[in-house]
C-alpha cells in the first residue's frame, strides 16, 4: 500500500474512509534510543500529533516497535524477523519508519547505516516503504 499524503488520495488509492490506517513499524537506535528520549515517548507523542514524518499519514496503527539490532547495523534481518511475525499474527507492515533517534545516530555518532544503500534493499526485499525520521521533537 501506498503512504497517505494529507494532501488527498493519489488517482488509484483506497479512497479516505476506505481503510486508511496507515499500519507502521519504527525501528529505532539500539544505542541512542534512551539517551535522547526515555520509552520512545517522543514516538508516540509524534504519532498521536501526526508531528514530522509520521505527518504523512492520516491514521496510524503501530504494528510493531524494536530496535535496529545494534552496531554494525542488523537492520535487514531485524526487519526480516518484524515484517515475518507481523505477518503471522495477521498484521503486515505498510511502512517502516527508521526512528529520529536512527537518523541522529547516522549524524552524530558514527551509525554505520547508510540510508540511501538501505532504503532499496528493505522495499525491494520485504514490499514496504522505507521512511527515514518519525518526529521532530
């Protein structure tokens, strides 16, 4: 599925009131996580306010919440893992947002991630949009 803009449905998209609960998972920063923000209260604070990129959805179901795998970067079989067990419990994954804290760890701390290798490699391999950032707090 694609990303709901709040800009209104794209020629061929589910049409509002269709199903447009935009079904998510964050993946946030092993090492960082709890040093810029407690429990991920921030994420949920954005997903509440639709604050930064969590924004570019209408409505937001949070199917799954887990870090990245820590240093050198685990990403893609923890996503592997996620996208397999949402699967199993009859709630897939549209889209998977690297949390603020992930795109922090990128600028500052030496994150091995690249996003811009990263970002194909996940939507090719699992069919979910890849969005770098949740909030802006």
């Amino acid at each position: 599925m694609k990303r709901r803009s709040l800009r209104g449905p794209a020629p061929g998209s589910i049409l509002p009131g269709e199903n447009d609960m935009a079904k998510i998972a964050v993946l946030y920063c092993k090492k960082v996580k709890d040093h810029s923000c407690i429990a991920c209260a921030k994420c949920y604070k954005g997903m509440a306010e639709k604050n930064g990129e969590y924004g570019c959805h209408d409505e937001i179901e949070l199917v799954a919440m887990t870090d990245c795998g820590d240093c050198p970067g685990l990403v893609v079989p923890r996503v592997k893992l996620i996208t397999e067990i949402a699967k199993n419990l009859g709630r897939e994954i549209e889209t998977l947002h690297l949390g603020t804290c992930v795109k922090l760890a990128m600028e500052t701390a030496k994150c091995p991630i690249d996003f811009d290798h990263l970002k194909p490699i996940l939507e090719n391999k699992f069919g979910i949009e890849v969005v770098l950032g949740t909030h802006a707090y």
